[in-house]
C-alpha cells in the first residue's frame, strides 16, 4: 500500500506557499520534516526581521 506524502514534506511547494500565501507556507515549514532545521531557522529570522523592519517603517 502506497502512503501519500503529505503537501508540507514537500520544499518546492512550501517554497511557494512561503512566496505567494505566507501563512500557510509557515505552517508548511513548521510541520516539515524535510526541511533542515538551521533553513527553517534562517527562514523564521527572515520574516521576523520583515515584521520588525516594517513595524519601525510604520510607526517609527
């Protein structure tokens, strides 16, 4: 019996999720267990220094 991987063990598509809807591409990289865990770091310090630089912008 085949098992069906699931859509967040896939990096192109999580990639693309992170890209185009943000959201579910965290959620995706959150749950992946393909992802190496130092990528899914940089990419959280990513969009953390996003909100950070935006919020400055913003308010600042």
């Amino acid at each position: 019996m085949k098992t069906k991987e699931k859509w967040y063990n896939s990096p192109q598509l999580v990639g693309t999720l992170l890209m185009f809807w943000p959201p579910f591409g965290l959620y995706g990289l959150y749950k992946s267990e393909n992802i190496d865990s130092k990528m899914k770091i940089a990419i959280y310090g990513v969009f953390v220094f996003i909100i950070v630089l935006f919020l400055v912008i913003h308010f600042g």
